[in-house]
C-alpha cells in the first residue's frame, strides 16, 4: 500500500507541473471547470488502487 500511494503522489506532482505548463488558452477553450482537479485524484485513486495490496488479509484467524 506504501508504494501505491509513494508512486500516486509522485504522478499527481508530475500531473500537476505538466498542467502548469499548459497556454492559458488551453484552460478557457480545452477544459469545464474543476475538470482537471477532478481529473487528477481521480486518476490517480485508481494507480493506487492499481499498485495497493492485492493479498486479502486475513481478518478471523483462528490459532
């Protein structure tokens, strides 16, 4: 789980500064409002879901 959310927070920074390099224009012609917010958690919610722990855990062991 500590990868996935090392690798999303990594991709949301580059996400963030590539955005940032973007015309102004490409804000007023190319996106809605809150669609690149929107765009960025949510996309990497799913990386770390994608890179997260995959091996149930066990919750009712019996010793």
């Amino acid at each position: 789980m500590a990868t996935g959310e090392r690798q999303s927070a990594r991709v949301r920074n580059l996400y963030q500064k590539s955005i940032l390099r973007q015309e102004v224009a490409f804000f007023d012609k190319e996106t809605k409002t809150g669609e690149v917010v929107e765009r960025m958690s949510g996309d990497t919610v799913f990386i770390q879901d994608a890179m997260g722990e995959k091996v149930p855990i066990p919750t009712n062991i019996t010793v």
